[in-house]
C-alpha cells in the first residue's frame, strides 16, 4: 500500500455527553474514491467537519501526508490542499457567480492580498475562473449573483469552487442533494473527471445508492459515530451488519 | 456591459459633484461656502475608509472618529509645538498615522476573532476612554478648548501666490489668488487621492476577499483566506486613511478640539452619511457626505426662508422655525431609508441591475 494522503487516528469529537463521532481511525489514499455511507445522524459530516477543520477534535488526529493538521484552522488546511464542498449550499451569495469561482482560483493562487491592481485585469485568473465555470455548465450566468442561481445551479457552483481550488484531497458531502435526476448526472460527470486523475483522493458523502455504485471504490459505513464496515463496495454492502443497521435492527443493539 | 439607468444616474452624479467641488471656490465665492466644499471633501474620505469597513467587510465599529482625532490632534500638537512648518506636518502626520496603526492593530489582532457585537462594544470603550483622556490632559490636548495653531506659510489667507504688476494678488474671476485657495486645493488634492486609492482597492482581487469575508464568513475560510489576517488589515487600513483625513482636517481648520474631530455625534454623522449613501459601494459615500454636510450647513437657513414665506399663516410658521431643524432632518432620514432601503447609490444601482 502507498503512503496515505489524508488519514485519521481515533478520532473523537464530544458535545458535552453526546460522542459524535467516536474512535475513527481511517487512511485514505490518492487514486482512490472513498464513498462514507450511514443513517442520518451517523456522523459523517462531523467526521467532515473534523477533517476539513470546521470543528475541532476532542481527542486523536488527522494527518495529510506526514503533516499533523489536527489543530489547523480550516483556511490552513485549505492552503495545504485539503479541499471541501457543503452540504447545505455555502455560497457568496451577493456575489457573482463568476467572483464566487475567482475566490477560489485567487485563494490557490495566494493573490488575495493583490491590492492595487484591478481584480478584472488579472486575466489569467479570470481565465481559470471560467474554465471552471464552463466545466460547471455555469458560462451563461456568470454575472448573475449566487443567491439568484436555481438550487441545481447552486449545487453545480458548489462543485466548482472546490474544484477552482484544486486541491489534492477533494471532500464532497452530499453533492447531488435536492437536485433533479436531470441535473444530477453534470455534478457526478464533473466528480468523475476528478477521480479519474490518479494523483487526487477524493472522499465522497453519499445516501443515493446508484451514486454510491457508480463511483465508489471503497465504502466505509459510519453508525452512532462508530466506524462499523470498511471494504470494497460488494463486500460491504453485502455484509450482515450494514444490512442491520439500514434495516435498523442494529440500533437496539448497540444502543 | 451597458450601463444601466441608475448606473448612469449615479455617474452622472458624481462627475457633477467632481466639478462642484473642483471648482467651489470660483463657484461659491464666500467663505461658508468654502468651509463646507472643504468639509465635504474631508468627509467623504472619512465616510469612504468607514465604508471598507462596514460596507465591505461587515465590521461595526465606534472608533473611527478617534483615529480622525488622533491624525488631527497629533498634527495640532506638532504644528502648536513646533511651529507652523512643513516638517511640523510631516512630523504630526506621521505620528498620528503611527499612532492609529498600533491602536488599530492592538484591537484587531485581540478581538476581531470574537463576535461582531463584542468588537462593536470594544472599539465604543477604547474611543471613549480616548475622548475622556483628550479632555483630560489639557497642558497637552487643550482640554475641551481644544487647540488652536498656526499653519504653514502657504496656507495663510495673507500668502499671495501671484501678484499682478502692482505687487497686488493676481485675481481669477474675481477670486484672489491667496493662500486660503492653496489649502482647499490641498485638502481637495488629498482627499481625491485618498479616495481613489480606496476605489482601487475595492476593486482589487482583495476588494473581493473582503465582500466574500461580509457575505460568507466561514466559507471564505474554508476556500483558504485567513479571515481574521484580512479583517486586521482593513482595520488598520482604514484607520491610517481616516488618520490621515484628520491630519488634512486640521491644517485646514488651524483648530482641533474634541468637538470637530473626536466627538460621538461625529460618529453617528458617518454612520449616517454611510447609511444615506449606501453601503458597499464607495460612491454612497460621496453621496451622503455631500447631503449631510450641506444639510447641517443649509437647512437652518432654507427654514428660516420658508417660515419667513409663510409668516401670517398659523402654525407653519413654528414648525418651520430654524431651531426645529433637527426634527426635519430626522424626517428627511426617515424617509431616505424607507425609500432607499439600501441608500441611495445602492438602491439605483439595483434598480438599473433589474431593467
């Protein structure tokens, strides 16, 4: 096995008595689409939100590479390439939908700080910029504001600022969540591009079992915060156990 | 893109309001007019560096008049101690500059990580503590009386810049060429510089990050931008700017006490002017700059003339009564807010954006 790009060692969060997530210990490496599945409330987006920095972890760590980024705030983790996609559409919504792209072009170009130079006239960042808009099929809205976009299109610019921000981990929480089975297939189109370049990991929250199918190489199943199955993906969804805790007989035992 | 009809308005607007100013004292050849084209100009930069801060980044705070004092006042002390010169200035400037910058930072760095209620509350108690203390230490400040000082010798109203045949001051369009004019052109000069600089910056790929920091705090995070790095930066930034606006201030006021530069109505006028104008667009600035002024200029005046109209009429006349002027500019705020929701440059923006 290569060396892990991202992994984590019992890895914990507490909210007062409520253990979130509990005990994790996961690797991830380049190449490979690592899909995390569970019921509601499993806790995977908090085991999200601890490794892209939104929360911090009660007790273990997470590791890029060799790096420690346990304590990192999560602007640090994203300059060292650790990049993530929300759930609930997290977007500059006054701005542009082409400004919310160059953000993010301009984040990984460490241009932020650029103070007199017209933010237009840096054309090869608007370059960029709209090469991820038209990868997001977002060309003929660019000017419009964010907060204006249907919720499919939304969802697409989600996409393609974590996509603007080229990272080597990519982190994609629900990304076809409350989209129509038309629009669906643009978001998973884009996220196969990204798979299908070795050198990325990417980490993939999903509830749609044909998402799941289509792009998984590797299912871990999250429950009660505990990881409870890690495997290839007929193999997991195979097991008894995952069966139980999707029919929820589980629960009454472990709880 | 085509310009829009509000866009164009507000262009307009503001080319018209360029040249008034450019040219105020061929224009208004008296000296009130003058003294108000003069604070008009301070304050559009005043309200402009408020503007980064609230309009752009969303930080509340209190304290801006106090970096305006202490650019005027460490220029006062410098031009009362040292005497009326240029280095006096230089000095002054600087060290109000200086001053601002380290104050600015210090507050920054400890409390822009907390909530923006917490910070407002901060920036209120250092700017109070900074007014009591200017009142306090009178050998150095004035106290309440503040200061009042000589300026260089340029800017003396005596100064003659031409001289026609006679040995006399060359008039242009019956305006003395003396150095009263040399100090509005002064303060019009920098306050177009420093309000151009702040333009480029809003429009800088920094501009940007400080809109996303307002718009979606945590996000900008996430997508990799040291929020509370960028959010000290604007503070100091505008600080230095609204430092700098005092400093100007004083050599053009040759007063400085705590009722021009430090005093909370002052902040409550920029909060105002920012609010009139509209926030986040710079231009709104100008705007409610140019409104404000002149109607704590004129409107006392405009009443008295339209009580005196309406002499013989019942009642009218009391409600117009020069003393009433700050009930009808509370109903003039009124209904600027209910009719430009988002001040007025922000609201024909948006209105020429949906044609």
């Amino acid at each position: 096995m290569p060396q892990p790009s991202l992994s984590t060692d019992g890895l914990t969060i507490r909210f007062g008595g409520h253990v979130a997530v509990n005990q994790v210990s996961c690797a991830f490496h380049p190449g490979e689409t690592t899909v995390i599945v569970g019921p509601n409330g499993a806790g995977k987006t908090t085991f999200f939100n601890l490794i892209s920095g939104q929360l911090t972890a009660s007790a273990g760590t997470v590791h890029k590479g060799d790096t420690d980024i346990t304590r990192l705030s999560p602007s640090a983790r994203a300059r060292l390439g650790l990049g993530r996609a929300f759930q609930l559409t997290n977007l500059f919504p006054q701005l542009s939908v082409l400004e919310n792209i160059r953000l993010a072009v301009q984040a990984r170009a460490g241009a932020g700080w650029g103070l007199f130079r017209p933010a237009v006239a840096l054309t090869d960042l608007t370059d960029r910029a709209e090469k991820f808009l038209h990868a997001a099929q977002l060309g003929a809205k660019a000017h419009m504001p964010a907060a204006a976009l249907p919720h499919g299109d939304q969802r697409k610019l989600e996409v393609a600022l974590l996509m603007a921000m080229e990272p080597d981990i990519y982190m994609f929480d629900e990304p076809t969540a409350g989209m129509s089975l038309d629009h669906a297939p643009d978001v998973l189109d884009l996220i196969a591009a990204i798979k299908s370049d070795p050198s990325k990991t990417v980490l993939l929250v999903e509830h749609k079992m044909d998402v799941v199918r289509a792009l998984a190489d590797r299912i871990i199943v999250l429950h009660n915060g505990e990881l409870l199955a890690d495997g290839a993906p007929e193999e997991v969804m195979r097991s008894q156990i995952v069966r139980d805790v999707y029919l929820g007989t589980a629960t009454e035992e472990t709880a | 893109m085509k310009d829009t009809f509000g866009a164009l308005a507000i262009k307009t607007t503001m080319l018209v309001i360029a040249a008034l100013l450019l040219f105020a004292p061929f224009l208004f050849q008296d000296v009130r007019a003058l003294e108000v084209a003069a604070r008009i100009c301070i304050f559009i930069v005043l309200v402009a560096s408020y503007d980064l801060l609230i309009g752009y980044t969303g930080i509340v705070s209190f304290a801006h008049t106090m970096f305006f004092g202490f650019g005027a006042y460490g220029t006062a002390i410098a031009l009362k101690q040292m005497g009326p010169g240029w280095d006096a200035v230089a000095f002054g400037t600087g060290a109000g500059v200086l001053l601002s910058l380290v104050v600015a930072a210090a507050i920054g760095l400890i409390s822009l990580r907390v909530k923006a209620i917490f910070f407002a509350m901060i920036t209120l108690a250092t700017a109070s503590v900074v007014l009591v203390l200017a009142s306090q230490l009178s050998q150095i400040t004035g106290g309440e009386d503040g200061i009042t000082y000589r300026v260089p010798e340029l800017f003396k109203p005596t100064t003659k810049l031409l001289v026609d045949e006679n040995g006399q001051v060359l008039r242009w369009f019956g305006v003395k060429l003396n150095g009263k004019l040399a100090a509005y052109y002064f303060v019009f000069l920098t306050s177009m510089v420093l309000f151009f600089l702040m333009l480029r910056i809003t429009a800088s790929p920094l501009g940007t990050v400080l809109k996303a920091i307002r718009e979606n705090e945590a996000r900008a995070e996430a997508v990799g931008y040291r929020v509370v790095a960028y959010r000290t930066f604007v503070f100091c930034l505008s600080a230095v700017v609204a430092s700098l606006a005092g400093s100007v201030y004083a050599v053009w006021l040759k007063y400085t006490g705590p009722e021009t530069t430090l005093s909370f109505s002052i902040m409550i006028d920029i909060l105002l002017m920012v609010v009139i104008g509209g926030m986040g667009t710079m231009w709104g600035a100008v705007v409610g700059a140019v409104l404000m002024v002149m109607a704590q200029y004129y409107l006392r005046d405009l009443m008295g003339a339209a009580a005196e109209a309406m002499a013989g009429i019942p009642l009218l006349p009391e409600f117009l009564d020069p003393d009433r002027w700050l009930f009808w500019l509370g109903i003039i705020f009124i209904l600027l807010v209910y009719f430009f929701p988002k001040g007025i440059v922000g609201t024909l923006m948006t209105k020429g954006a949906r044609r």
